[in-house]
C-alpha cells in the first residue's frame, strides 16, 4: 500500500464521531495508484459522498440514522410543526420543548445531532477527495470529479452556515489538528466559491439525484436568497439570476406527485437523497414520525404498515391557514380516522376515538389523538420501515417562489405574478390582486409544508423572533444554533456563538 487512509475518527475531538457504516466500501485495501482509473471506480467513490446524505446512527447521539435532526430543529424551531410531549414519549430530556419556545442550550441533544450529521458527511467527502487526489488521474479528469465533491461539501456547509453561523472550515482529511471557528461571513464565502468554481466542471443536463450544473445554481440562489439574513447584504438580483439558469423541470399538474414512493420520475424535483429499501438503504422513515401507532389499520386492514411514532404535528393554526379548496391541505391528516376492517372510526388503547384535532390544549402533556399530523409523502399498505420514496430537497416550485419573492423585495411586484401564478393554479386558490411579501411568506408555508425548510424563511421574514403559539419573543443571537457543548468541550480552539 502506498498510501493509508487515514482513520475514520477524523477529528474525533472536535466531531465526537464514531466510526458508522455509511452503506459504501472507501476501497482503502487497494493501492491508490491503481483505483479510481474506470467509471465504475469513479462512481463508487463519488456515490460514497452521496450515500452520506443518507446520514448514520450511533450510540452518542444520532439514535436513528438520516438527517432527522436537522429536519426536526427547522421545523419544530418554525412557525410550522411541534413535537408535542404525549406523557412520557417525545420528551427526551425536554430538547422537543426547548425548540418549540426558541429555550435550548449547547447541550440540546438535537443540535448536537444535526451539528453531527453535517460534519460526519463532510469528513466522508474530504476523505474521498484525497483519495481522489491519490488515484493517479489526470488533472483534467480528476476536475468534474472534484466539482462534484465539493458541491456536496458546499451542500452541509451551507446547512452549516444556516443553523450555526460561525463553523470551522475543514478541506484536508490529512490534518488532524484542532481548527477554529471561521466567521460566518467566511463561511457564506467559502460556499459561493465551492460552487461558482465547480460550475464550469458539473453536468449541464438533468441528471437526477447528482449535483449538477441546475443544482448548483438552485443552492447559490438559496444563498443569495438568504444573504441579508446570512451576512447582512441583499442580493435578491443576484438570486434571480441564478434561478434564471435553472432549465429542464415543470411543475407536475399533481402538486403530490414529487412525494409518491415512485417520485424519481418526478419532472419537478431538481435534487433528492435516493432510499431503496431493496438496494439496503437505510433512514428513510419521516412517514412513521408523525401518525399515531394504530394509524396502520388505516392504511392497510391487516395493519400490512410500518409502526407509527406519534410525534411531529402541525402547529395550532397551521391547517386552518389553509383554503379549503386548496390540494396543498392534504398534505395533512385531520378528523375521524377510519379503520378499514371494520368501517367505523378507529379507537385507541383508551376506547377514545382516534380524531385527530387541530388544537393541542398542553403540547407539554399532549393527548394521543391531539395534532394535526403529517401525510406529505404517499402512504400505504405493503410497505417496510425503509420507505421507497426518495426524499425531495429541492423541486421547481421553489425556484418560481424564489422568483417571485425576489422582484415583490426589488419593487417590482408585477414581475412575481407569472410566478405566483404557477403555483396557485395547480395549488386551486385565487392569486391575489397585489403580491406583497406578507402573502408570499404564507404562500411559503402552504406550498413547502413539511419539507423542513421553514425556520429559514421565518428568520429572513422577521417572524422568527415575534411571538408565537408557546413562544414569546425571541432575541436576535437565536437567529443561530449554540455550538453543542459537546463539542466545545473537546476543543479549546473554538469560541461559542454570541448570546450563548
């Protein structure tokens, strides 16, 4: 072996990470010079990277494997979901609660786990990259090869720099050093950069569930979509012209059809993390977080569905927000639920109807049938704990809304309505007569329910630090996340966030 790689615990003092399987081989028994020399050896290394978006599970804080936590802190941190305590389940050390009123601390395991998740995924792609570096490639073929791993890289950054601001900026596998915070303003740099150098290298075409040209320019909007909040710069035309490079996806006439558990077909979704319980993927279980544990025999007569959690549900208020005649509302289930062997409503443990209510009288001491709860992606008999679908990250929808919310903040509210226009059509409500961003910031939530990216516009919109339902006010330094105590502790070289 001419080279070693070095060991998985990269930076375990910083990280706290143990080494997990990640579902894909680093081929670290195999001479460097000699791998990496065929498509097939190219796209087994690059697929690793992918594979990390799936996320991993260990003893120290990620129970479940994917990206639950930072699903979970953007929404029940939002406007849009809580984890209601229901007796003793979701409690877990009151980090649920601590969300909902914007209370948590460094130690808050939620943060720690979604901190985590985005390190541990960066750590595999900086370690592939170096073997890249050995696979005695050319520089010319060695360039779109790298403009795809660190577009993934420039992905967790960006979460990063969302949720915590001021990160360490972590490139060499080879150094073991303990690194410093890099300002979030270094941060947000370091993200444009990754990908604006990477554009000229990726794929100009649709290639689904790969970084592509279209996937890098849909992010670089996100962050310049953000910048004010991010850094304190607007850059609305600057995302504009991004989205304005975006081609090749429609709308679907069915607003649901990006969430089937067949959604790779989906001419709309621009990037999603791909699961197959058949291939062994694993973490792809947000359908059982949210139903109550005998909504199976809703579903399937025989009860043929994967056990339900009874955790996330809306907010009071969020379901009825939502027009009646508006499709996007069934993205949530609400009323009498029916058992399907015997016709009548379904009853729980206590002999009480299974109804699920909007109203949540103490999120601290739920009932069981309390929340509206979550129906976004397809459900229905036959399937395993693994769901099929493929979880979205970005679709088409969003790119118009970007559109939109860009020009109505440059003045120019005229320009939003042809993309306004697109999405209340297939949604079935009446766009308004003037597009102001109050209606834009609701249009968010109603057309994004459930896909785990409100916290962020609730911040650029100001309502993340007005009261809400079991939240008073909120100060500015929550804007971002504590770097987890956990972390502090192993690394003297790091300063926590302000307010902290």
């Amino acid at each position: 072996m001419k080279v070693k790689i070095i060991a998985a615990v990269f930076f375990s003092s910083l990280f706290t990470l143990s080494c997990t399987n990640l579902d894909e081989e680093l081929y670290d028994r195999i001479p460097d010079d000699e791998f990496g020399k065929t498509p097939t050896e190219i796209e087994a290394l690059v697929g690793g990277a992918y594979s990390s978006l799936r996320g991993f599970s260990d003893a120290i804080s990620n129970s479940f494997p994917g990206s639950e936590y930072v699903f979970f802190l953007n929404e029940v941190a939002s406007d849009e979901a809580v984890i209601p305590t229901r007796g003793t389940d979701w409690y877990d050390g009151g980090r649920y609660q601590q969300l909902q009123r914007h209370q948590w601390d460094p130690e808050n395991g939620a943060i720690l786990s979604a901190w985590r998740y985005c390190y541990a995924g960066i750590a595999k792609v900086n370690a592939i990259i170096y073997q890249v570096d050995k696979a005695g490639l050319t520089d010319e073929a060695k360039a779109p090869i790298y403009a795809e791993l660190k577009s993934i890289r420039a992905y967790y950054y960006y979460m990063l720099l969302d949720m915590f601001g001021n990160v360490p900026i972590v490139t060499n596998f080879e150094d073991t050093g303990l690194p410093s915070n890099s300002s979030r303003q270094e941060v947000y740099n370091f993200v444009e950069s990754e990908l604006l150098n990477a554009l000229p290298y990726l794929k100009s075409n649709v290639v689904y569930s790969k970084f592509t040209k279209n996937v890098a320019y849909a992010l670089l909007a996100r962050l310049y979509l953000n910048s004010e909040a991010f850094v304190g710069t607007a850059r609305w035309q600057d995302c504009i012209n991004m989205c304005q490079n975006i081609s090749g996806y429609t709308l679907t006439p069915d607003y649901f059809a990006s969430f089937l558990t067949n959604n790779q077909t989906s001419p709309e979704i621009i990037f999603a993390i791909p699961y197959d319980q058949k291939a062994g993927t694993v973490g792809n279980y947000m359908n059982s977080m949210s139903c109550h544990y005998l909504h199976r025999f809703t579903i399937s007569a025989t009860g043929d569905y994967p056990w339900s959690a009874n955790g996330m549900s809306a907010e009071p208020g969020v379901y009825s927000s939502f027009e009646d005649v508006d499709k996007r509302k069934k993205a949530m289930l609400e009323g009498d639920q029916i058992n399907l062997a015997t016709g009548s409503v379904l009853l729980m443990d206590s002999g009480l109807p299974l109804t699920y209510t909007e109203d949540i009288v103490d999120f601290t001491n739920a009932k069981q049938n309390e929340g509206v709860r979550l129906a976004k992606y397809e459900m229905k008999a036959g399937e395993q704990w693994e769901r099929d679908h493929d979880l979205v990250v970005i679709r088409y929808a969003e790119i118009l809304m970007m559109q939109a919310e860009c020009y109505v903040r440059l003045g120019q509210p005229g320009l939003a309505a042809p993309f306004v226009q697109q999405i209340t059509d297939r949604a079935g409500t009446e766009m308004p007569a003037t597009i102001d961003l109050n209606f834009i910031d609701k249009e968010l939530l109603r057309e994004f329910i459930f896909e785990g990216r409100r916290r962020t516009d609730n911040i650029r919109f100001g309502t993340y630090f007005q009261p809400w339902w079991e939240k008073g006010t909120t100060p500015e330094y929550r804007g971002i996340f504590p770097i987890p105590k956990a972390v502090m502790d192993t690394n003297a070289n790091l300063v926590q966030n302000t307010g902290y």
